[in-house]
C-alpha cells in the first residue's frame, strides 16, 4: 500500500512550480498542523459538559473558550509563531493580525477559524477555511490590508478541513484538488481524494429554504423550477442542507450540486463572507471544474473593498450554476 501523507504530497506538488522557493510548502503544512489542533479539541466537544468544566474555568482551572475562539487563537498561534505569514485576517477578528514575526514571511492568510457555529454544540459537522496570497508588496514589514484585500484569482492556495464522521482536509495550489482523510491512529493526513473532479450535473441543492419570503422573486422562482416533476433534466433535485457550508460545499464538490446563498431582504448581500468562506471555495469549485458566481460576477474577479465583505454565493456543479444563475438574471 503506498500511502502518502498530506506533508508529502504538498512537497510533490511542488515540483510544478520551478520557481518556488519552498515558503509556500512550509506554511500549507503549518495550515495542516494547525487543524491537527483544532480536531483534538472538536472530537472532544461533547465530553465538556460530562467532564464537568463547562463555563467558566476547565480542570487545569483554565478559561474555557467557546469552540470558535478557541480554534481561532489556536490558528493564529500555530500559525503565526512561524513567521512565515505577514499578515492574517480572521472571520473572528475586526481587523488584520501582524504576527510577532512577521518580517520574513511573504504571504498572507485569510480563514474562518470554525465555520458553521450553530452546529458547533449539537455534533455535526464544522469546518476550518483558509485562503492564502502572496504580499503584493516587496517588505512583508509593511504588510497591511492592502495585502489581503486582493482579488480571489490573485490565491495562490486555498482549502478546507471538515470535522465529520471523520476529518478530511481538501487544497489547491492552482493543480487540481486534493482531500487527505485523518488517520487518528498515526495523527496523520493521508491521500484520499487525488484530483477530485466535481460532476458537472448533481441532484442536489443546498439552501435555506426556510428564509423563502426573504428572497427575491427570482430566487423564488429558481426554486420552483428546481422542485418541478422533469424526469428529462432529473428534476425534481433532492435538498441537502447542513448549515455548515464547508459540509455542505464538500457532499456538493463530491457528488455533484448547488449551493445557493441568495440575497435576503436581513442580508441583502447575502450572508457569507467573500474572504473567508466564498474565495477559497470558489478557487477549490473552479479547479475541480465547478463554477462560483454571485449571478453579477465570477467569484473570483470581485474586487475586494473590506475584509468582512459580504457576497451573494452559488456555487457547485457548473450546470447547475448556471442554471440559477440565469433565474437571478431574469433569463428564465
Ligand atoms: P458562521 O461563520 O457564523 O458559522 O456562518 C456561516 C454559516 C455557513 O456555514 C452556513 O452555510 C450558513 O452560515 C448558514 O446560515 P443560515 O443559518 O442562515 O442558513
Ligand atoms: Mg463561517
């Protein structure tokens, strides 16, 4: 059997680029490390409150964190300890972090340090996002938001790991799509998913269905046709929604689908953030042969004016996308 762990592969991966220097294959591992982190305290969750140290202080008379802080101080202390980030900008944080040693690194990293919150308590799946550029300018010293606020297209690596029955980290360096499932017995990723191929048509749609009298006329009827009887274009689609979109975007990326965050009239620009949830996912989507559009733009070419930015998302089987797509453009 020739297994090949996560650490391995990223470093293969790198052969492709001639001129890369190795940076990029050394702060993709920190990202690796860090999840490592982060699923040692996840598959503990449940054992809080029987173990008896929820709110408040834990055994070692420690804070206890909530979930998503803790992952998110996690990251950025695993991470930024390394130097090999300038800067970082977090779903958990107002604004940029400088790690203390920050003036050697050339990168940037944005992530979402838990994503799916509401799950976070109740045992189902959540998930970590990263998104990574290089610094636009030559001194990482002076790295600032300028940095981060770069286009999708301008990624030189995204991914996601999500927490589920077991715990699957997916990445891009602009090769393909690649998913390592944790091995808890060696507390290594392996090799899993090579070149993961998204199907160009699914039968599924994710949405929040339940936010209908929230949703533009067009979107309201983008859903009527989805659930009309068509056995010629395998309507009607089956709905799988999660809540945690890193779940949801993986069972999509896998088996084929759409998910669909529309604008609400509470969220008029949608609810997701285009820096730490819609860039990285749409750079993985496109690479796997998917698409990613807010029905205005590809995901990837908005031009970034705040970290929190919001945008619109539909994002899966190219298809499909489509097809939503042209509902929300009044073409249907
Ligand atoms: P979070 O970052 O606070 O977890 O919010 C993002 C989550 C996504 O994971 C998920 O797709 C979406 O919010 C669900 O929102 P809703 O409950 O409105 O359907
Ligand atoms: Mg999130």
């Amino acid at each position: 059997m020739n297994l090949v762990t996560i650490e391995r592969h990223i470093l293969e991966q790198q052969k492709h680029f001639p001129d890369a220097t190795g940076e990029l294959t050394d702060l993709l591992n920190d990202v690796a490390f860090a999840a490592k982190l982060v699923r040692r305290e996840v598959v503990r969750a449940g054992l809080v409150d029987i173990l008896g140290f929820a709110g408040g202080t834990n055994v070692q008379g420690e804070e206890v964190k909530k979930l998503d802080l803790f992952a998110n101080e996690k990251i950025i202390n695993a991470i930024g300890q390394h130097g090999r980030f300038a800067v970082m900008g977090s779903e958990e944080n107002d604004g940029i972090i400088i790690p203390p040693k920050n003036e050697t690194g050339s990168y940037a990293l944005l992530f979402d340090p838990l994503d799916g919150s509401s799950n976070i308590d109740v045992n189902v799946s959540v998930g970590t996002i990263f998104s990574i550029y290089k610094l636009k300018g030559e001194d990482p010293c002076k790295a600032s938001i300028a940095d981060c606020l770069q286009r999708g297209s301008e990624q030189v690596a995204a991914g996601y790991v999500i927490y589920g029955s077991s715990v699957v980290m997916v990445y891009t360096t602009g090769n393909g799509v690649h998913g390592f499932t944790y091995d808890p017995t060696i507390g290594e990723f392996l090799l899993s998913h090579e070149n993961i191929v998204t199907p160009k048509t699914g039968k599924y749609y994710s949405i929040n269905e339940g936010s209908y009298a929230q949703f533009n006329e067009s979107t309201k009827k983008y859903l009527d046709y989805i659930k009309e009887e068509d056995p010629a274009t395998g309507r009607p689609y089956s709905t799988r929604y999660i809540g945690s979109l890193v779940a949801d975007f993986h069972r999509n990326l896998l088996t084929g689908g759409v998910f669909v965050y529309p604008p609400t009239t509470t969220h008029k620009n949608g609810k997701l953030r285009l820096m730490y949830e819609a860039n990285p996912l749409a750079f993985i989507c496109e690479q796997a042969g998917g698409r990613a559009t807010d029905c205005k733009n590809r995901i990837l070419d908005i031009q970034p004016s705040e970290l929190h930015q919001r945008t619109p998302l539909y994002i899966g089987s190219e298809d499909d996308v489509l097809i939503a797509e042209q509902f929300e453009q009044g073409l249907r």
